[in-house]
C-alpha cells in the first residue's frame, strides 16, 4: 500500500503542467547562460568560426555555434561577382610558407627568417619570428579600416612520416610558434584563425608527406574562409557564420508592441483578481472579467512563446549547426521511438475503422518520424525522402477522410464550422508570419491543408447538399457523390495539365500573397499542391466507399472481431503487404527525385491503403493502439510548425544549441522544450478559438469585420492590391 501511494505521487507531479514550468525556467537559464557568454566572449559568430569547432562525421566540420553554407564554384563566383557589383574590392592575399603555398607564396619575403627548417628549429629563429611579428604590429592597425587580417596558426605535423631534411620541424617547436603569434595578436585588429589548426590535427594522418596537409583539409579550410568573407552578402540561410542577422521590419515592432501589451495586460487583470476586486462586481461583470482574464493570459503566453521564436531564429543569441546525416544518427532514433510507442499500447473501447484513438496514433507516429527526418537531414536519401513523402500524404488524406466522414454523416455546413477549422489549422502561422517576417507559404503544409479544406467544404456544400441521410432517402445522392468527384477530378487535372491557367488563378490579387514566397515565385506552392494534387481525393472516396460497405454490410466494425472472415482477411492482408513492399521498391530503384516525385501523385494511395488495411482488418489489432503515440498525434500540427524555429534553426536548415559541443544532450533538451511549447500553444490555440470563433452568428460577423479591418492595411501596405 505504501508503495501504491508513493507511486500516485510521484506520477501526481509527473505531467505536462510541471514538464512546461520545468522547459520555462530552462529557457530562462539558458537565456542567462548565453548572456554571460556574450558578454564574456562575445557574439561575434566569425570568431567562433575561426577560432573553434569539431568533427562530428568523417570529412566533416563543425565550426563552434554557427552554420556553414557549402559553398560550390558557382556560388562562389556569384559571391565575388555580387561584392564587386555593389563596390566591394576582391582582393585577396595569401602570405606564408609552402604550406599555404596552395593558396600563395608570398609573405615571406617581408619575415624571412622564420622558417623553422631553414634555422634548425634554433632559439634564435623563435626570438627573430617574435621581434619581426612585432614589428608589422603598426602595418596591421593601419589595415585595420580598409582590410580583415588573418593570422593562419601553424598547423601540427605528423613527425613520424617527414624526411630527414624536415626532421627540425616539431610539433613543440609548432606549439612555441603558435604561442608566440597568439601572444603577439591577442589584443591586435589581425584575427588568429586556430580552427584551421583542429582541421589540420583531425586530419592528420591523411598528410602525403607529413608536413602539408592533406586535399582534404585544404577543401573545410577554403570553406571556411568563403563563408566568412561571403555569408554576409549572400542569401543563404544555411550560412550564419559572419552573417548578421536581418533587421526588424515596421510590422515587426508593431506585432511586438501588441504582443507586449497583452502582456501587461494580463499581469493587470492577475492583480486585480489576486485582490479580490472582482468579488464587488456584478455576476455578468464577474463572467465578463474572469473571461478577460483567461483571453490576456492565454494571449500573453503566446506572446512571451513569439518572443522566444525570434530570439531562437531571428539573432544570434542562442546558436545554431548544420545538419549532419548518418544512417545511426536516422535509424537509431526511429528505432528508439518505435520502442517507446510499441511499450505504451492498450487496449480502445472503440471499434470503427480509423476511429479517433488510431488515427491520433497514426499522426503521432508519423509525426516523429517526421521530425527524426528534418533534424538529421535525411532528405538526401531518396528511399527515406520518398516514404516522408508519403507519411505527408497520409496527413491529406486523413484530412479528406476526416471531414468527410463528418459532412457527410453530420451535414452541418455552418460557417461557425468553417471559421473554427480555419482558425485552428492557421493561428500559429499567421502570428509566425507576422513575428519571424516569413510569407504564408513559408508554413507549407498549413496552407495547403487549408485549401484543401476549402475546396472539400465547397464540394460538399455546393448544391445539391449530400448527406447520409438525404442518400437514405434517395439513393441516386450516391450517384451525385460520385459525379462530384469526377468533377473535383477533372478540375484538379485541368489545373495540372495547364501550368498557365494554375497561375493566372493563384496570382490573382488580392489572394496571390498567400501562394508565393518571399521572392514573388509560385513555384513552391505548385510543386507541393501538384505533389499531393490526388490525396484529399483519395482519402474523401475511401470514406465514401467506407460508408456503402457500412451500408450494405460488406464489412461491420461495430465489434471487436476482424472486417472480413478469416480467408478473405488472410488475402486482403497479404494484398496489403504486397502494396507497402511495392512502393518500398519503387522508391528504392527510382533514379531521382524528378522522377519519383511525377509519379508519387499517382502511386501515394497505394501505402496508405495498404497500412489502413492491415492496421484494421484483424480486430485484435483495430482495438489496440499507442497512447504514446496519440499523445503526440493530438499536438502533431504544433509539432509540425513549432519545430521550423526553436528546435530546428535558421529556418529549418540547422539545428538550435542551447547547449555547445554537447550534440546528444543538446537535442535531449531542446526536444523537451520544443514539445512543451507545442503543447501549450495546442492549449491556448484551444482556448482563444472559443473567443475567436463563437457559436452565436452575430459575434461571429462581428470578429469576421474585426478580422478583416486588421489584416486589410497590412496587405494594402504589402501590395496585396497593386
């Protein structure tokens, strides 16, 4: 007994509520924590370039807190292009000795004697190299306004693989060298480049002769200068090193501003209840407040979440690395959150095919693996990149699943039902949007399982309207279901088929703000619509064609036993492995993504079909699920956006560090931050919609008006109309 009630204990304070608080006061301690980094060391990201980093991977570098791009000829060649175009001066000099003779030979002519062989490796030679390094001291300050100076550390040797003419040259006489030059330039303008150092010591072995470094690290040391003589004149978002981040926008401060009011606000309105005002106040006036004071809260926690989205991507306060892919860093994770969810099934009183506690399960799990995807940057394995492809899919066609199922068995068509979608689905976009200074295309998959709800809804309300019952009653309903598909069809075709008339439709104004990115193009929002153009489709007849078997008993699944007898079942189960194996070796022997993705549109149903199959066809099965899974299904759209800034970084392209070179530990705990704020933006978005979209007509208008009296100067201002 004892031990049962040190259990409820302890799991009385093992949940979600203290989990936030616990990600709260870790914000606020990393937020301290990196502030005393600064101002100790500073934030200067080209330092940290320069000065530190590791290997997390063979061949690869990781400079200390900020992101390489990887540079290629071209985008070099654009970059010198660029600088010169707009007054820049390309002249770069390389000085020293043969072991940057790669690059130039040139510097010794003005400190000549300090060549370590040349000099035997003398106490002589070390004193010379120290009074003529001090020397160029007053060069360097008066370089300082016009020119970046870069002082390369010697790099380490491989003693055991130079000849007998180079036998001077020691790693101790190195280290005296480098100490001295650090010594020299610590408090000078010249910057020391130490990181080309810890490429060279990682890579030592791979030297042809021991003293030169190998092709390899020549290649990471060109990078890294590249990146930070260019990222800050080029539009690369995987390139934070040397970059400084973008300004704040008008719209920006003035988002802020209404942000920080919410804030005061509901600190006002918790010091007035705290001292029990409201007691003298009428029993409407207590209503009016106590729902005040739940709409500021609820407001200010999404205020201080924003605030921590642009501090994460939008400075260069917390930092931020490059993805990096291995099959350990992808399946390892899979597999551990496969486990997880496998541990934690139980049993569901509900019977139904794709009931609630399954498909919550489904896009929980999908949603994980979703996420092991984007932070290790698997995108370049075109197997796994295919099967993501499908996992998006999946969501769509539970989209055209779930609504519907409900159209079609509730027949409520009500713009209260609309609002409430559309407000759930875009709440977090839109205040993104605004705070992060992004399009709404951006949010991808928001926009596009928005307008697919839209197009369902006109589907489904257009006359005639089409119910369950209205089909009872007249059975050629089924007949008009089945023309409005072909319809729905044939439009999506026509909008495939003719790239023309796609964008005279989605680049009419004032609508065209919705569907392009930054840089005015359509081209991201046609290749995902096309991508999944078939998928609401297919999930809207599976339910319609779920809804006649139910009709004319083909199939029940009012009970706990299998859809089908024991033969059939046997047959429709192996047909549904053979559908998953297909695609498998479809996406395996497709040559490239080009090629996979014209015909993905066309082959997604067959997975999903299949896995719907054999999750539901054994009862055994249909009446077990994960709640581990579901737990994180219920939240898998604030998952889904959340991720974009506060877990992965610079607009999805790295990955945050609250914690440096401690890679494991550091995606530990911002996972758990990053699921505590989806969680509660979950929450609040569940609050806010009561007030945002109310049931009663009149109050909806009235917030449609307010709705539309706000964002309509924000798109006359960013050329919605002209």
């Amino acid at each position: 007994m004892a031990d049962r009630s040190s259990t409820r204990e302890i799991t009385h304070y093992l949940n979600v509520e203290n989990a936030k608080i616990i990600a709260f006061l870790m914000v606020a301690g990393f937020v301290m924590y990196h502030s005393i980094i600064h101002l100790k060391y500073g934030n200067d990201s080209c330092k940290w370039l320069m000065s530190d980093g590791r290997f997390p991977g063979y061949h690869t570098w990781q400079p200390y807190g900020c992101m390489t791009h990887k540079y290629t000829k071209s985008d070099a060649r654009m970059c010198m292009h660029y600088l010169s175009y707009w007054g820049g001066r390309n002249h770069i000099v390389f000085l020293g000795d043969s072991r940057i003779r790669q690059l130039y030979f040139d510097f010794v002519n003005l400190i000549n004697r300090w060549s370590i062989k040349l000099n035997n490796g003398s106490k002589e030679a070390l004193n010379n190299f120290e009074v003529n390094l001090t020397t160029i001291q007053p060069l360097i300050k008066k370089l300082k306004d016009s020119t970046k100076v870069l002082w390369l550390l010697q790099d380490p040797v491989d003693e055991l693989k130079l000849n007998v003419n180079r036998s001077a040259i020691t790693n101790e006489q190195i280290d005296d060298y480098n100490k001295v030059s650090i010594d020299i330039l610590e408090n000078s303008p010249a910057m020391v480049w130490s990181s080309s150092r810890l490429v060279a010591q990682g890579m030592k072995k791979e030297s042809p002769d021991g003293l030169h470094i190998s092709q390899s690290a020549l290649e990471l040391d060109s990078q890294i200068l590249i990146n930070m003589y260019c990222n800050n004149d080029m539009n690369h978002n995987d390139g934070t090193c040397c970059n400084t981040p973008e300004t704040t926008t008008p719209l920006q401060i003035v988002t802020f501003s209404v942000l920080l009011v919410c804030i005061v606000s509901a600190i006002a309105l918790f010091l007035v209840l705290s001292r029990l005002m409201v007691c003298f106040l009428l029993h409407s006036s207590m209503i009016y407040t106590e729902n005040a004071s739940e709409i500021f809260t609820s407001l200010a926690k999404l205020a201080i979440i924003m605030f921590y989205f642009y501090l994460c991507d939008r400075t260069n306060f917390f930092m931020k690395e490059n993805k990096y892919y291995t099959h350990v860093n992808f399946f390892l994770p899979f597999a551990y959150v496969m486990i997880l969810g496998f541990f934690f099934t139980e049993n569901t009183e509900q019977t139904a095919l794709l009931h609630r506690d399954q498909t919550d399960e489904w896009k929980g799990w999908m949603q994980l693996v979703i996420l092991i995807y984007h932070l290790t940057g698997a995108s370049k394995v075109l197997p796994i990149y295919m099967h993501i492809r499908v996992l998006v899919s999946s969501y769509l066609f539970l989209t055209g699943f779930g609504h519907f199922t409900y159209f079609w068995t509730k027949g409520e068509y009500s713009l209260f039902r609309f609002c409430q979608v559309l407000f759930r689905l875009n709440l977090l976009v839109i205040c993104l949007c605004f705070v992060m200074n992004r399009p709404y295309q951006f949010y991808y998959f928001v926009p596009l399982v928005s307008y697919w709800f839209l197009i369902m809804y006109i589907t489904m309300a257009i006359w005639p309207h089409l119910t369950k019952t209205s089909a009872e009653t007249n059975t050629l309903h089924y007949i008009y279901m089945i023309v409005k598909f072909i319809i729905l069809a044939t439009c999506i075709c026509l909008f495939y088929l003719s790239e023309v008339f796609f964008e005279k439709v989605f680049l009419t104004r004032p609508f065209k703000g919705l569907f392009v990115t930054s840089d005015d193009s359509i081209h991201e929002w046609r290749f995902r619509w096309q991508l999944d153009r078939f998928s609401v489709l297919y999930g809207m007849i599976f339910a319609f064609a779920h809804q006649l078997l139910l009709k004319y008993k083909i199939v029940s699944d009012t009970s706990t036993g299998d859809l089908f007898s024991k033969p059939i079942s046997t047959i429709v189960m192996a047909i549904g492995v053979a559908g998953i194996a297909g695609y498998t070796i479809f996406s395996c022997f497709c040559r490239n993504k080009l090629e996979c993705n014209e015909f993905h549109s066309y082959l997604t149903f067959l997975p999903i079909i299949s896995y719907i199959v054999l999750r539901n066809v054994p009862g055994w099965l249909r009446t077990r699920y994960s709640s581990f899974f579901a737990w994180f299904g219920r939240i898998s759209l604030e998952l889904f956006i959340v991720q974009y800034h506060i877990w992965l970084a610079a607009d999805t392209h790295g990955v945050l560090v609250l914690i440096p070179s401690y890679p494991v530990l550091n995606v530990i705990i911002t996972s758990f931050i990053f699921i505590c704020v989806s969680h509660e933006m979950s929450k609040i978005t569940n609050v806010l919609v009561k007030y945002a979209v109310p049931s009663d007509w009149k109050s909806l208008l009235r917030n449609l008006i307010l709705f539309i009296a706000i964002l309509l100067p924000i798109g006359i201002t960013n050329g919605m109309f002209s």
